[in-house]
C-alpha cells in the first residue's frame, strides 16, 4: 500500500512541476512593482484547462502527503536506538578532597646560612 501511494504521489509532483511550468503568467513586471488588475482572477475569468489540472493534481499530491505520514508513522514495533545502549549501573563517584590552594601549605622557614 506505501508503495502505490509513494508511486501516485511522485507521479502527481511531476505532472503538477510540468503543469506548473506550461502556465503562462498572467501579468508583465508590473505585477511586481504593485501594478496590475484588481480583480481577483485577472481579466481572463478563472482560467482554463491547465488551471484545473493543476488544482486537481495539487488536492492529490496534498492527500497522498498525509496518507503516507499516516502509513509511515504508524508501525508498530519500530524501536527507538535508546533501547538497545546498556542503562548506567555503577554508582557515581565520590567526590574527592579539594586541592590545598598553595597559601594554605606550611612553608617551612628559609635556614640562615653563616659565612
């Protein structure tokens, strides 16, 4: 079943990129500068064959995007890494006795030499 819905869903992303690419842009540059019409679909209406086209392949690619998270995510018995690393056992270690900073040693006194 993954790999009908794995196979539909790259057949439907091809077809939408070539669809995509045979669409005609309905502007100039002005479009970018602000310009343009100001209705919402531009002066030729809702569009054409390829509009369709393209809608109807984006519903698909879209529902075989969800069946297969759904197809994917729900195995049972994948385990995670975690469960296979050995849990700690041996206690933490002491903590040991903090260095003696070098003003706390006792010096002993420098011997006087008699020349």
């Amino acid at each position: 079943m993954e790999s009908l819905v794995l196979t539909l869903h790259i057949l439907a992303c091809l077809i939408l990129i070539v669809l995509v690419l045979l669409q005609s842009g309905k502007e100039g540059m002005g479009v970018i500068f602000g310009g343009g019409s100001s209705t919402v679909f531009g002066s030729s209406g809702a569009g054409g064959l390829l509009t369709k086209l393209t809608a109807f392949l984006a519903a698909i690619f879209l529902v075989t995007s969800l069946v297969y998270n759904v197809l994917t995510s729900s195995k049972p018995g994948d385990e995670s890494i975690m469960t296979s690393v050995p849990a700690v056992t041996e206690p933490a270690p002491e903590k040991a006795a903090p260095a003696a900073k070098p003003d706390d040693i006792p010096v002993a006194p420098a011997e006087e030499s008699a020349e």
